[in-house]
C-alpha cells in the first residue's frame, strides 16, 4: 500500500511561525490545477502500480480550493492511481473556510477525514499568530463539520507560545476533548528562520519561546491525554483507539508515498526527491510537460538513520529484530551499544527487543535519535 500527499501552495494569509511553502496570491489557482493534473500524470508509475490507500491534501491551505478544482483533483487521482475502496482521504481546513455548502461539496468529492488548525482556543493566541480566524469560528467548524457526518476528524493544536499561560493550555485541551475530537496534533511553538515570527523576536517586538514552558506544557498534555483515553501514538500525535491517522503513520513506518505539488516531497524506499518551491516555475514547466525536482539517493547507512528517527517518535519504538533483518545483525548489536547511557538514565526503554522513548526521553526526542546516527558503518545493500 501507498500513500499521495497533494501540497495546495495557497493561504489567505501568512501565519507568523509558518515556514511552509505558500502565496497569499490566489490568481492562478486554475493554472496551478491544471499543472497538477498534467504532474500526476507524468509521475504514476512512481508508486509502481501500488493500491493508494491514503491521499492527503496538505498545504498551504487546502480549503481555499473552490469544489470544482476539488473534483477536478479527485477525478485525476481516480484515473491516474489505483484508489483504494477504503482510501483514507483527508484535506486540510482552517475554521474560517468550513460551511455548510464546503462540507458538502467535500463529502461528494469523497473527502472522508479533515485536519482542522484550530491552534488555540483563544483569541490572543490566535492574534499573535496572525490566524484568520477566531475561537467561535473554530467551535462553529467543528461542530458543524461533525453535524455533517464528519466523524473523522483531527485538530491541530499549539502550545508553548508566549500568550498560552498553562491555564489556557489546559483548557485548549479540555475543550477538544469536550467536543470529542478522536484525534490531536500538537506542536510545540517553533521559531523556524527567515519567518515573521523569527524576525519579530530578533527586533523584540514579541516575547521570544521559553523552551522550559514547552517542555513543561508537553509533559501536562501527555498527562491529561493520557488520562482522557487518548493513545500517544507518534510524539505530536494523539489517537482515540482505531482513529491513527493512517496517512502520516505510513511516514514513520517506512512506506512508499508520492508527493504532488510544488515543493512536495516523495520517498520510493531508496530515495527521496523534492519538487521545486515556485508555484510560477512549477506551473510553466508541467505545462511543457517537464518536471522540476531534486532527487537523493539514499545509501545503507543513510537508510538505517532514516529507520532509527521515524521508529523513535512512535510508541511501537525502534525493532532491533528488523534491524537486524535489514542491516545486519552487526548493525543491530552496534546500535543497541549506543543505547546504554538512554536506559540507564531511564530517557529509554529497551525491553523486548525494542527502544522505546520514556515519557522523560520524548523530551529529548532529537538528541537521542542524532546520539544513535551512524556515520560510517560497513553494511549490506537494502
């Protein structure tokens, strides 16, 4: 099984921490379609003939789309890919694109699940994110969307910011699991470079991020989760059992997706390559029937690293037996090694035959998985 990201490059607005590949500009929506129609094209032999059972409109924002580029979208990938009959479809929405005549239109598309960015519950945090949308609207969506039938749905919520006292935390919290939403991402604040929200800090205009308050709102959120019955499947990610999110599970177990749209990444098992970041660079080509990307080869090593990181943010862990499958029983026993300090200190569980992050090791998520990377390591071609 295979999964197709579809990466919309369009927003109303800029929001202040994004370092997402967008334009604010909506004049060319038509043009971009079409070039995506011509992309998938081109490129369905990339998941060899796989069934496709997830298909995930990412952005950007994938609800700016009007329902006739939807189905229009949707008609390509029947035609050119085998789309499962159970397909996981999600699209991303912001609270201020959800009505009723939407939710229509998408369920008639064959759209199935929505990713919501709430963000925040309230409206100073979403002030200072520069949202276009406010705490009612995000109620009112999701409400709504469930009144529909929208029973599949995830919402994507922010902690660790500045204005978010843990008070208002535990509220954004308490609310999403008031209103039965089987499934959260929840994201730490990040200051990526080059974004508004970078800039703003180096000029003091805002208060920059405390990594203590984050550190300290993701051990509450684990806790409160947790405690409402939610499973800590990925380390952003939170499930009601059997409501995973199937598309973003397929990344961290390794499987073959496609990517469709500017700046877009794909992953065949060996290789990654990206599409390129311009909207009016990627359009003009497609229309001439070329294709702009970059592509790497992935070596045995690179593989394995690639293996440890996903693995790690999973609450399945880190398989010591597929390792060993895969790379070699060297391979294996040298990684193991590296383990020690991490169970020792209790940051890792390595029990069973698995690492496991402990509750205090996601803390540390990224410098236990670059401590466990091998540089250079003798191993057997996948």
């Amino acid at each position: 099984m295979a999964g197709i990201y579809l990466h919309i490059p369009f927003c109303r607005q800029a929001c202040h921490y994004c370092n997402f590949h967008f334009s604010t500009s909506l004049n060319r929506t038509n043009d971009f379609v079409v070039a995506l129609l011509k992309e998938m094209e081109l490129r369905k032999s990339y998941i060899g003939g796989e069934m496709a059972e997830t298909v995930y409109f990412g952005g950007g924002t994938p609800s700016l789309l009007q329902p006739e580029e939807l189905g229009r979208i949707m008609e390509g990938l029947r035609t050119q890919f085998d789309i499962g009959p159970g397909a996981e479809i999600t699209l991303e929405a912001n609270p201020d694109d959800i009505t009723l005549p939407q939710l229509k239109s998408w369920k008639a598309a064959g759209i199935n699940r929505l990713s919501i960015g709430v963000q925040s519950f309230f409206g100073e945090d979403l002030q200072w994110m520069n949202r276009a949308h406010g705490p009612e609207q995000a109620l009112a969506a999701i409400r709504i969307a469930q009144g529909e039938g929208f029973a599949n749905i995830s919402a994507d919520l922010i902690y660790g910011g500045p204005t978010l006292p843990d008070s208002h935390w535990k509220k954004n919290v308490e609310q999403a699991i008031a209103l039965g939403i089987p499934h959260l991402s929840c994201y730490a604040l990040t200051v990526e470079p080059k974004t508004a929200l970078d800039k703003m800090i180096h000029l003091k205009k805002v208060q920059a991020v405390d990594p203590e308050d984050q550190a300290r709102q993701f051990l509450l959120l684990m806790e409160w989760l947790g405690n409402a019955g939610y499973e800590h499947y990925e380390i952003s990610n939170f499930a009601m059992p059997g409501r995973r999110s199937r598309h973003n599970s397929s990344y961290w177990q390794g499987r073959r997706y496609l990517g469709l749209g500017p700046s877009a990444h794909s992953f065949d098992g060996l290789s990654r390559q990206w599409n390129i970041a311009n909207n009016a660079r990627y359009t003009e080509a497609l229309s001439e029937g070329r294709l702009l990307f970059e592509r790497e080869e992935l070596l045995p090593v690179q593989q394995l690293n690639e293996y440890i990181m996903t693995s790690l943010r999973t609450v399945e862990g880190c398989d010591l037996s597929y390792v060993s499958l895969r790379w070699g029983k060297e391979a294996a026993s040298a990684l193991l090694g590296k383990t020690g300090p991490f169970v020792n200190g209790g940051t890792m569980d390595g029990e069973n035959g698995r690492l496991v992050l402990t509750r205090e090791g996601k803390l540390l998520t990224d410098g236990i998985t670059a401590e466990l990377f091998f540089e250079n390591l003798s191993l057997p071609v996948a």
